[in-house]
C-alpha cells in the first residue's frame, strides 16, 4: 500500500533521498526499506468522488440550458431535470469547502510525518463519512423533484429538501447532521491529532502552518453559519422565512463566507511553493512571515465581517442589509437612530474594509508565492500548478473584487438627482456578469493542489504531476478565461451586460436576436465548458495514477 521512496538521515531528523537518478525525463528514487510514503487514499478518493460529483450535476444542469437555447420553438420555461439540479446549488456549494478541508487535514498529516503517515483512521472515516453524506444530500435534492415532478425541492436557504414524504426530509435532515458531525471530527483531528513521532520531524517547527490554521478557521465558520441557518429553517415555515428577522441574518451571514474556499485554495498554494523552494531549511516550508500575516489579515477580515452581521442586529436600534444584490459578500451595517456622523462614517467603513483588506492581502500573497527563494542553492522554477492556482485566484477576485470596486463607485458617484452614471451602472452590471463564470475556480483549485500535493510528498519536494496532467491544468485555466472572455464578446456585441446564472451559463435567447450569432457564442461557450469539465476529470485520474515512477521533473 505505502510507496518506498526515501530514508531518514541519523543527524538531523531531516529526510534524505536513499539514492537519485539523474535529472532527466523523470525523478527517479530507489526503494527504502526504512520509512514508506502514505498512500492518501482517503484524500484523493474523497476529493475525486465530490469533485466528480460536482462537475457532473454542473454539465448537466448546463446541457439541459443550452438545449433549452437551441431549440427553436421551446417557451424558455426549465424542464423538470434543471428545476431539480438548480435546487441542488446549495448543497453544491459545500463540496469546495469540505474539499478543501480535507486537503490542509492532509497537509497538516504530511507536515508533522514527512509524508510518511497518512491523518488517523478515525479521521480517514470522518472524510469518508462527510464526502457520502454530502453526495447523499445532492441525490436527494436531485431525485426528489423528478419522483414526485414538482412536489419536493432543496431550500436553498435552509439545506433541507421540503417535501411531502416523511421519509426524505429524515434523512435529508440525517446526512446534514453527518456531514456537519464528520466535518468536525476533521476539524479536531487536524488541530489535535500526533500523527507521527518526533524524531520524523524539526521539533523547532511550529505545529501547525498558517495555511491550515487558517483554513480551519474559515472552515468553522462556513460551517457554523449554515449549520445555524439549517437549524433556524427547521422550525420556521418556507413562508414565514421571508418575515424572519434571526432567519434574515444568518442567510446573509452565510453571504460573508463566499470567498473562503479561494482563499484556502491561495494560502494553501502558497504553503505547496514553500514547501518545495525551502523543505526543511530555513522557514521549514513555509511562506514568508509577512505573508503568513496576510493569510490571518485576509481571514480575520471575512469573521470580522460575519460577527458584525450576526451581533449588530443584537444592539438597540442596530440593522444589517445586503449591500449590492449584484456582489456576494457585500453587507452594509447601519444604526438608523444614530444621528452622529462620525458613528455613520465608522460603519461605512466597515462596510468596506474587508474587501480592502482582501485586495490588498491577496495581492501580497500572490507576491509571496513569486518572491520567495531558496535559502541555500538554486530556486526552483514556478511549477505549472502554482502558476494555474494563481491564475485562477487572480480571475476570481479580479472580478468579484472589481465587482464590488465597480459597485462601490456606483454609491458613492452619483448626480444631483441620486441616480448613479450610466456607465458606472452598465460597468458594474458587466463585472456582474463576468463574475458567474468563475464559478468553477475553487473546485478547479482544490483539484491541482491535490495533484501537487501528492507529487511533492512522493518525490520529497522535488518533482510534479505528470505532464500530461499539467496540461490539463493549463487546459482548465484557459477555458475559464475563454468563458470570462465570451461573456466581455456577448456585451460588446449587445451593448449590454449578458444575462449570467451562477454557474456561467449564458441565457442568449433575449441578448442575440440574430440566429448565428447566437449559435456561435453557445457553440465557444459548450467547447469552453466540455474542455473544462474533461480536464478536471483528466486531473482526478491522474491522482489515482500518480507514482513515483511517473512523476515529472521540475
């Protein structure tokens, strides 16, 4: 089961490979009898199985629509199958997250052994237990409405499936309560958990990275506000949700944790560049200790911006409102009683300063990830992963965070009548639209730095994925900027922003009246989407086929 690959030196505690083949083709190790690489089968069928899951209810929900565009004589009213996957986004919405968790769970594993050990059984069988849970809540929230046609459908606010049947609720209401159990039984194993004697690792390291820490922190409360929003839809009825103040809030709360999965996937990318420019010397594989700070700025800002949703309405007089209907993440803090200027420029401010904080602490990240150097030698180039995960990273919050430039402008540049400019308007709702195609950048993330992942712990940091794996990589990259690209063509041959669902599909029957024009952004935008959804399956099989013998030099 375990994959030989190094030995551990007698001075030092540090690993050292047994024997090296020249550099060429491939990085080649002799087998160890001494110490053994962890095989991560929990990791790569966990993270396989919801990613699969994932962009397979996402192909499908998009075929249905682009079938629904092309026909000629069809009433634009969604079939039953696109009503059902669509009432699934919520529960869709998890894998990224939970994936992601499960990844620093791994990382957290191969930095205390060296690679060696996997995370402890019980933790293997909490993934295990949170990836079945997740898939069994989506199948539900699937094959319920195409059972009964319209008679049972997802909240998408509550995560519970509303329907007539006793026998579907339970266990909808069932796989939450394991998904949210298991989900934390991860969380303690990661924080808590010695996987791995002393003498396998520098005891001068810090236990746990900033990386993990935190994507731990930005797991609990993704986590924490939908569960609480799970439980408060429970005992509110589907029509009196919309007069619940405490129901208000948390589905707003759960708006505020839009841009964890992404942040995870940067920080933890930068932790992968660390751990191959500086394994053991030096920082011991971790990023800077400035941008270690901007891992803790970026995700102290996100909490900082969920308490102040949840504990604000608390004061007397204190109120909470989405901010932008455009931008996820947007919410503005008020106290309408409050009749002091400094007190309403204080909260403007804080309506504002996590984005600041995310564009500057981003920013900074990226910047670690290209600064950083070896301490002693050459400094590795930048592998073809990191160079995705950055690409990926800068075109979702290049417009998510654009957007919220685009509709802060909006408010604050207005005439004398109060209405905004008619190009700020068209300029947010453009960025509006572009920002649903990159909708697949968490997913896509998460992937790629489990490839990498599993290819520097067999290689002690020293090689890659397979090459044809990095070009599925670069494949994936491209389709989303080619997507986010026919959206810009769509306005530019409209003079209006395209109407965008949040999957990036494109409803064209309204935007082009003309018949081959239309035919021809469906037909870029179905390559685009078929290229993306292949590569992502090509990236799962090479996690399986991953070996030592495969691996790629740098």
């Amino acid at each position: 089961g375990k994959l030989p690959t190094s030995t551990l030196s007698a001075s030092g505690g540090r690993l050292e490979p047994s024997a090296t083949v020249a550099r060429g083709d491939h990085v080649r190790k002799q087998a160890s009898p001494d110490l053994e690489f962890a095989p991560m089968r929990s990791l790569i069928c966990c993270v396989s199985v919801l990613a699969l899951a994932y962009f397979a209810t996402c192909a499908v929900l998009l075929g249905c629509r682009f079938r629904a565009q092309l026909a000629a004589d069809g009433d634009g009213t969604p079939s039953v199958l696109s009503r059902a996957l669509e009432g699934a986004e919520s529960t869709l919405n998890f894998a990224p997250m939970l994936s992601v968790l499960f990844l620093a769970c791994q990382m957290q594993a191969v930095r205390l052994s060296g690679g060696h050990e996997d995370p402890p059984s019980w933790v293997a069988e909490c993934m295990q237990a949170a990836s079945v849970a997740l898939v069994v809540q989506l199948a539900l929230s699937v094959l319920a409405p195409l059972l009964r046609g319209d008679g049972a459908k997802c909240n998408e606010d509550a995560l519970v499936i509303d329907a007539h049947e006793a026998w579907v609720k339970v266990l909808s209401c069932a796989a939450l309560l394991v998904l949210y159990g298991a989900s934390a039984g991860v969380c303690f194993g990661t924080l808590g958990t010695p996987w791995a004697p002393a003498e396998a690792y520098d005891p001068a390291v810090r236990a746990h990275s900033a990386a993990v820490d935190c994507t731990l922190l930005l797991t609990a409360q993704f986590f924490l506000v939908h569960l609480c929003l799970a439980v408060v839809g429970l005992f509110v009825r589907p029509r009196a949700r919309s007069g619940s103040r405490i129901f208000q809030v948390l589905k707003l709360a759960t708006q505020t944790a839009y841009y964890g999965p992404m942040l995870c996937v940067l920080f933890i990318g930068a932790r992968l560049r660390a751990m191959q420019v500086d394994p053991w010397l030096g920082r011991g594989g971790e990023p800077q200790a400035w941008a270690q700070g901007c891992f803790y700025v970026c995700t102290l800002a996100l909490i900082l911006q969920t308490l102040l949703v949840v504990a604000l309405p608390l004061l007397a007089g204190g109120d909470v409102r989405r901010g932008s209907s455009l931008t996820k993440g947007d919410v503005e803090v008020m106290l309408p009683d409050c009749e002091s200027a400094l007190a309403r420029g204080v909260f403007a401010l804080l309506r504002f300063l996590p984005c600041v904080a995310l564009c500057v602490g981003v920013g900074l990240v990226i910047a670690s990830i290209v600064m950083i150097s070896s301490p002693v030698g050459e400094t590795p180039p930048l592998p073809a992963t990191v160079r995705c995960l950055i690409g990926l990273t800068m075109l979702f919050f290049v417009t998510r965070l654009g957007l919220w430039a685009a509709v802060a402008v909006r408010d604050f540049w207005r005439d004398d009548a109060g209405r905004a400019g008619s190009t700020v308007r068209k300029a947010a709702k453009a960025l509006h639209s572009a920002a649903a195609t990159v909708y697949f950048c968490p997913m896509l993330g998460v992937l790629f730095a489990c490839l990498r992942l599993r290819a520097q712990q067999v290689s002690d940091n020293r090689g890659s994925p397979q090459m044809w794996a990095q070009g599925a990589m670069y494949t994936c990259t491209v389709a989303v900027l080619v997507q986010l690209l026919v959206c810009l063509g769509i306005g530019c041959a409209t003079g209006r922003a395209p109407q965008v669902d949040e999957k990036g599909g494109f409803l064209l029957n309204q935007e082009l009246a003309h018949p081959a024009l239309r035919t021809f952004f469906i037909a870029v935008q179905t390559l685009a989407s078929a290229t993306l959804y292949v590569g992502a399956t090509t990236v799962c099989v090479a996690l399986f086929l991953l070996q030592p013998e495969t691996i790629a030099a740098e």
